[in-house]
C-alpha cells in the first residue's frame, strides 16, 4: 500500500517541524533530503546542524516564491513537502503581508513547478486553525473553513490553491492540518517554548485573557509520522487532521512547566487578550488513524522532555533572543494592560 520516496524536497527545512522532518526523513531511511529554505527569523541552520553531514542531504537557501529556485531545487524530486510559512498569529495581526506572499504566492509557486516538473506527491501542510474556533465536538476533515485571523485566513487560501490545483491538473497533492505542535527547535515566540525559555530566564510568563484557551497539543514526533502517512498513502485532493488527543487549557500547560522547573506560579501574568483570538481547537483523527497512524508521546512526557531539552540547549535558544525578537517582544507584549482582579489571580 502507498507509495515509496527516493527524494523528498521539504520547503521551510529549517524551521520547528520542517527540520524535525527532515531529521525524520533520514532516520526513516530515505535516500536524499533537500532541505529548501528562506531562513527569515524563524529558519535556523543551526537546527539542522547534526544532519549536514548525512551524504543524503543538502540544503538550498532560496524563497519559494522565486520560480527558478522552486524549479531547479525540484529536479529530480519525487515528492515535495510544504512547511514554507509565516506561522505566527500575533505577527500576523501586527502585519499581515509576508503570510499572503508565503503561505498563498509561494504555495501556488511551487504547486505551478511541481506540475511542471511531474513530481508524484505533494503534501501541504495546514494548521487546525482553518477550522477556526470549535465552541465543543472536534473538527472534521469535511467541516467548512473559518479561519479568523490573518494567518489563518492566508492558510486556508493555500489550501485551496492546492485543491485547485488538484482539480484542474491533476496536481498529486494532500493536504494535512495538524494541532498544536511542540518540541525540540520550536522558535521561542511560540507559546510553549517562550513559556520555557521566559521561565529559564526569571521573565513573567505572559498569558492571553484567562488563559483557558483550549489547544490539542501533538509532540513533533507524532506530528512528523502523520505527515509521512499522509505522504505515503494519502489519497490526492484529500485533507488529513493530524491531532494529538491532548487536549488542555493553556493556563494548565504554564503550570505544568513551572512545576517540572521547580518554579513558583508567582511568575505567571495574564495580559489582555489577541483579537479574534480562538477559544478552543480540537480535531477528529480517524482518517488518518485509518491509514495506520497513531500518536505515541504523551503529553505529561513530551512536555518533560521538551523542557528538558530547552534546559540543554541554552545555546541553540539564547541566539535567538536578539535585538530583533525583543522588538517584536516589545510590539507585541508591551502594550498589553496586566490584568488584576480575582479571576485572575
């Protein structure tokens, strides 16, 4: 059943689950990696840094909106994976441009020379959020879209570029939407990661409204052996929901890591909500799960071992929280009132 790979090109290779991909790619076995890659803020050599030396890899720094690059990294590629995004909510509600230009522009970019070139399979990888906010149930692969933010609103145009794609030329592409991800090489703006790292450091730890907001949280293990199911076996012009079942409410996950840190909930503090900021996500699984995928980590030992790493890996992270990330910290954050009151502790 499903297909075999010989050479994967995954764009956005150097960023969280791009490069776990890739690492995952070789582990599994597959001959030859192309790691394509723009490397704006969120793109980062240095996540890709232990597999350099595998012979089966290589990395091409370009923009998949630059049609020459796109074509001349795909010859010879039978499947491209697309991770090749601006992926964060708060940057896209303080400018939206660069997610149109990446997340619709480049998908169909790439969607155009994967035609052309006659590449086998072609999965986009979206995000639960198209769904938009699920008041209770799970979402479903059939569901109407509603994205309610910029980013959002950009990943859902992607997706149906690829359908369109699908539909008028037979383009051998899926779809998959996955949850909350977490884990090692996540960029520390991320809620889980700036939660870690902002502990590490003594920082507040800023928390939207207050902070039950609901995410089904999928470690990027899991998350990366969904996407290779849906590569391998995933039927053109589908969608495929790739959830972890855990779900939890953004408030219990910052305890948790306090707790795993040995750290006084003191630290926590809730600032005003994100506009248009969802309530709950939650994603139902089977069709995926029909295929002959499962998520393996559970939460409590994902999140442990993800702490853990951001612990270790002080000098992948410090970096990283430069000149640049305290700017967009300070848009961000900074003009957010600190809530008082009962309700808020």
């Amino acid at each position: 059943m499903g297909h075999s790979v010989q050479h994967v090109l995954v764009t956005g290779g150097a960023g969280f689950i791009g490069s776990n991909f890739v690492r995952y790619l070789l582990r599994r076995g597959v001959p030859r990696v192309t790691a394509y890659d723009k490397l704006t803020y969120a793109g980062n050599r240095a996540s890709l840094a232990d597999v350099e030396d595998h012979p089966g890899f290589r990395f091409i720094h370009a923009d998949i909106c630059e049609r020459a690059d796109v074509a001349a990294a795909l010859r010879g590629c039978d499947a491209v994976v697309n991770f090749a995004a601006e992926t964060h909510v708060d940057r896209s509600l303080l400018d939206a441009d660069d997610f149109l230009r990446t997340n619709v522009v480049g998908t169909h970019v790439l969607l155009e020379q994967a035609r052309r070139l006659g590449v086998r399979r072609f999965v986009h990888v979206s995000t639960d959020e198209v769904y938009g906010d699920v008041p209770e149930g799970y979402s479903r692969e059939t569901d109407p879209l509603r994205p309610r933010s910029p980013y959002s609103a950009s990943k859902a145009a992607g997706e149906m570029m690829v359908l369109a794609a699908v539909a008028s030329y037979g383009v051998p592409a899926v779809i998959t939407r996955g949850s909350n991800t977490y884990g090692p090489y996540q960029y520390p703006e991320k809620f889980i990661p700036l939660m870690i790292t902002n502990a590490l450091e003594g920082r507040p730890l800023p928390v939207y409204g207050d902070g039950r907001q609901m995410r089904d949280w999928i470690h990027v293990e899991d998350h990366c052996a969904g996407i290779e199911v849906a590569l391998l076996r995933g039927v053109p012009g589908e969608a495929y929901n790739i959830g972890g079942g855990h779900p939890r409410e953004n408030l219990s996950v910052v305890r948790e890591i306090l707790q795993i840190l040995g750290l006084s909930e003191d630290l926590i503090q809730h600032v005003s909500d994100r506009p248009g900021h969802d309530r709950r996500y939650a994603l139902a699984t089977d069709k995926l799960r029909a295929l002959g995928w499962r998520p393996t980590i559970d939460f409590p030992r994902g999140l442990r071992e993800t702490v853990e790493w951001y612990r270790r890996r002080r000098d992948w992270w410090e970096p990283l929280r430069d000149a640049a990330f305290a700017e967009y910290y300070g848009r961000n954050y900074g003009g957010r009132a600190v809530l008082k009151g009962p309700e808020h502790g």
